[in-house]
C-alpha cells in the first residue's frame, strides 16, 4: 500500500490482520512495523484472517472463520496512538487453506457477497 503514515511522504507498507489488530510494515529505506488496534472490535473476537488482497490501493482481508471480508481503512490509521479503523463490507466462506488474489487493474466490487469471492472451492 501507498500511503504518507509517518508524515514524511508516500511510501510504501506492507499490512496484514489477525483478531484485532493490524500489523503495518515500512518496505522501504530502515524497515519497521508498527502493530494497530482498531478503535473498535471485529465483529467477530476470534477472526483469523487468511486472504488478504488491495484495490486502487485500498486493503481488504477475508475471515478464514466465515466472519466477514473487512476493509483496513488506512486512511484512518495512526502510528502514534496505534489505532485503525475497518469495516465489515459482507459475507465470507469458511476455509482451512486460501491465498489472496486480485486482478490488478480492476476497482474493487460495488457490494460484496459470497459469489464475489468465491472463484472455487476447496
């Protein structure tokens, strides 16, 4: 991801989720990761999240429980106070091995249903 986190210009970060919190990693220059609360819950308390994939820059994450795919609003992210936003945006399926993919051009989908995700089984 693309973002100005540290108010030193665009860079980029590597961000991945498990339960509550938002791991962000600089990639870029001296490495460094900063861990991210949200300022409110998951849904779900026990989410282990397993695909995790970006649109135009915006990242999203799939609970491998069936809890919901969640978007990180980065824009909401702050390193000093350690917090983040994300929202639930719909419906996912359970799964016991899964990997992220994403079509790199495209935008993300409008409303998101299991027939979105779902591309095949396991």
């Amino acid at each position: 991801v693309s973002a100005d986190l540290e108010g030193l210009g665009v860079q980029q970060y590597v961000v991945s989720a498990e339960n509550n919190e938002v791991v962000v990693s600089r990639t870029v220059g001296k490495p460094k990761t900063w861990f991210l609360y949200r300022d409110a819950p998951f849904q779900h308390q026990a989410t282990i999240f397993g695909a995790g994939w970006s649109y135009e820059n915006r990242v999203f994450f799939s609970s491998n429980n069936g809890n919901g795919i969640y978007e990180i609003e980065m824009d909401t992210a702050n390193l000093t106070t350690k917090s983040v936003g994300a929202k639930l945006l719909g419906p996912s399926v359970k799964s016991h091995g899964n990997d992220g993919m994403n079509c790199m051009a495209a935008s993300a989908p409008g409303q998101w249903t299991e027939a979105t995700c779902v591309l095949w089984g396991e």
